[in-house]
C-alpha cells in the first residue's frame, strides 16, 4: 500500500476511532479488501491495540444477511470497524452492539476506479468543520415535520419527518455517540411511507458509479413508483431488482453532504454523497439509523445544488448552509 493509503489508515485509527492500548478492535472485511484490513491491523498494533480480522465470505449487496442471522458477533470487541466492500451500517449485528456501548465505523471500501479508498483525500476534512456544519443544520431540522427540497433540474420533493431525528456522522466516533461512517454527513431515517414527487438523479447512483445523464425517478408514498426509460435509468432499474426485495424501493434515509474536500465523480459511492453541495436518498433497510423499516440492503442516489427547507425555513440554497 502507497504513503496515502498509510494516511489514510492512520486517520482511522488513531483520529476515528483513537484505538487506545488496551482495546479490542475487530475489522470485518472481505475477500476483496484483505491488504487493507491488514493495514489498518498494522498501524493498529503500532498504537499498542489489539485487532482481529474476520473475512466474510459473503460479498456484494448481500453481505449484511451474516451480520442479520449472527447479532451478536461483535459484542466481544471494544471497537468494530466494517471494511467491507458494501456497507453493514444497517444490520442488525451493528445495532446490538451500538446498543451496548461498542464503537462501530462503518467504512465500505467499494470503488470504481480501482484505488482504494483509503488513498482519497476526502479523508483530510476537518472533523471539527464539518461537525459544526452538522450541528446547525440539525437544529433547523429536529424543529421540523417536512423537508422539502428544489433543484433547478427539477427535483421536488416532500418528505416527512416526523418524530425521526437528524444525526451526522464525521468519521470520528466519539463525536456521534460511538457510530460513525466515512460518509461526511447529515442524515435522517426518514417516514418510511412520507416521500412523494420528482428526484432528478444528476449526481451519482452510488454503488454503480457516475451516471452518464440525469435520470428521473417519482415517488409516490415513500415509494419509487417510476423510474425514466432510458439507458441510465434501465442500469439503475436492474441494479434494485437484483436484490430480490420490494422494500429497495421505499426511500428511507435522506442525507446531505458536509465533505468540502469530496467530489462526486462517480469513483466511489462514499466520496459522491459526502461532497458538499449534494444532497442523497437512501432507499432500504434504515433500522441502524434509527427507522425502522427492515431490508435486505441499502443503497443511495445522490443529487447536486439542493435548495431544502425545513417545514418552511430555508437551510441550503444550491447546496450551500444557509447560516
């Protein structure tokens, strides 16, 4: 592994999750990420920690289904730090052990241009920045029932809220309760049944990557109803369907970047709904987030240059804070 991918690691241990002698850290990974799980195991050790890997030998979308049957595989771990390729945010192993007071990460190392993510340098946003960015907009939030948000492509949705909290993640565990992602950002677990209008995908499709035009999708209930007939929008279509599973199509998360270092171009689905300026849905299980509708995956669809209100107040004119 190269000088940034060390960083990177590094950033992990010692600022993330500030692995201290004495502690038990547990890295979930898989088959296609075992060099850096053995990296962030090195630098690790060189802080006087103890860490484990265990390899899953599920991959792809369907990796959580391990951490749903087997809940309490983290529970002999002080700090557990998922690096796999797709997330475990959402399973019911990381919800049981957020419960009883373990750190967890969540740190999906998928990526389409074949680096590993541990080399980006959206890892260099200040915590601290983007913490207090988050905390302004959480406040405007948890006031409210309604999101609504704009684009000038014409994106128009409404989307309730109601009695589900806005919570953020930095990367560092310690400022989010002991939970954290590498995704820079607000989010809300929201009504599963309260999404309706227009979402024009112009940003990234997470997973998939960059797509190459916009894509219209409608919602309708919280649920997608259409999706637009064209290329992209075909590619997105029979992505969902692979995972067998028609709550993939209830919109159960809304986030909005606070990474001012990211950049969406399509490389790697963190990066893409971490950038500042965007803002993403998630569609699928939400339970760890604090929802609670249960599926077999998650995914995002992440969008440009929001204008968000919160009931009535504005907080984000083209994806920037409103202060």
């Amino acid at each position: 592994m190269n000088s940034k991918a060390i960083r990177g690691a590094k950033i992990i241990i010692n600022e993330w999750v500030s692995l201290n002698s004495g502690q038990r850290l547990l890295i979930v990974t898989d088959s296609y990420h075992i060099k850096e799980a053995e990296l962030l195991q090195h630098v690790a050790k060189e802080s006087h920690g103890h860490a484990d890997i265990f390899v899953t030998k599920e991959t792809g979308k369907l990796v959580g289904i391990y951490f749903d049957n087997n809940e309490d595989a983290f529970l002999d771990y002080d700090i557990i730090i998922a690096a796999t390729s797709y997330s475990l945010v959402t399973t019911c192993a990381t919800k049981k052990a957020i419960k009883n007071g373990k750190k967890f990460l969540s740190l999906p190392l998928y990526t389409n241009d074949k680096r590993s993510m541990l080399e980006y340098d959206f890892f260099l946003m200040d915590c601290k920045t983007s913490k207090m960015w988050a905390e302004h907009l959480i406040d405007k939030l948890n006031k409210a029932d309604t999101v609504r948000i704009t684009t000038e492509i014409g994106s128009d949705l409404t989307i309730g809220k109601k009695n589900r909290k806005a919570n953020f993640f930095n990367g560092n565990v310690d400022d989010s309760n002991g939970y954290s992602s590498a995704s820079i950002e607000v989010f809300i677990p929201i009504q599963e049944d309260k999404t309706n209008g227009t979402l024009i995908v112009d940003g990234s499709f997470g997973y998939i990557g960059k797509n190459k035009k916009p894509v219209r999708i409608e919602l309708k209930n919280g649920r997608i109803v259409n999706i637009q007939n064209s290329f992209d929008g075909i590619v997105l279509s029979n992505f969902i369907k692979e995972y067998n599973d028609k709550n993939l199509y209830i919109a159960s998360e809304l986030g909005i970047g606070l990474n001012s270092i990211a950049k969406c171009l399509g490389n790697c689905y963190i990066e893409d709904e971490s950038a500042f300026g965007t803002f993403h849905l998630g569609f699928g299980r939400n339970i760890a987030l604090g929802g609670n509708l249960e599926a077999s995956g998650h995914f995002d669809l992440t969008s440009f240059y929001p204008d968000i209100y919160a009931d009535d107040i504005k907080i984000m004119e083209k994806g920037q804070i409103i202060f």
